[in-house]
C-alpha cells in the first residue's frame, strides 16, 4: 500500500471562522532554534532487553501537545531535571500500606 490518494478524493476548504487557532509565540535564538523545557512526566514503564531493564518515562515537553510526548531514559531525564525525581521526606517510613488494602 502506498501513502497517497487521488485528487477526486479532496474536497473545497469552506471558511469557518471558528477554524482559528491562536498559536503560543515561541522564543527563538539568533542561530534559529528555540530551548523545550519539561512540563510533565505523563507514563513511566521498562523496556526489557535480553540481558538489561531500561527504566522511560513519556514526557510532555513546552510546545508540543500530549499525543506528541516522547519516551525519553529515565536516567536523561535525572540528569536534566533532578528536582522531578527528588524523593520526598514524608516518605514510606511514616506511613503504613498494606497489600489489599487489608490487615
């Protein structure tokens, strides 16, 4: 199968005023690229190799949208964003879970 389709198949574009899209500005540097910051970290999961795990999370970068977000290496992601994956105080050591939610 080929990825193209025949020009019977398109059709008049009719102007719709609700069609507008106001689009962000986005800053752009003096050598034309611009800086993505991280806004989420939506998924994390392990891709299972033959002889190692490698641990990803999905992340939502700025100007992008959340079916656009990237699976990127959780240990990237430590490096370029500590403060995501710094563990809180109030860990599991005040705190009491039980399997099942049962005594």
């Amino acid at each position: 199968m080929h990825n193209v389709f025949h020009i019977s198949q398109l059709q008049k574009y009719v102007p719709d005023p609700n069609h507008i899209i106001e689009a962000e500005p986005i800053e752009i540097t003096k050598n034309l690229t611009y800086e993505e910051h991280l806004v989420q970290i939506l998924d994390r999961r392990v891709k299972q190799l033959r002889s190692k795990s490698i641990p990803l999370v999905k992340v939502l970068w700025t100007n992008h949208t959340s079916s656009e977000a990237m699976w990127e290496t959780e240990e990237d992601m430590k490096n370029k964003c500590p403060h995501l994956f710094k563990v809180s105080s109030t860990s599991f050591e005040d705190k009491t879970y039980f399997k099942g939610g049962r005594l």
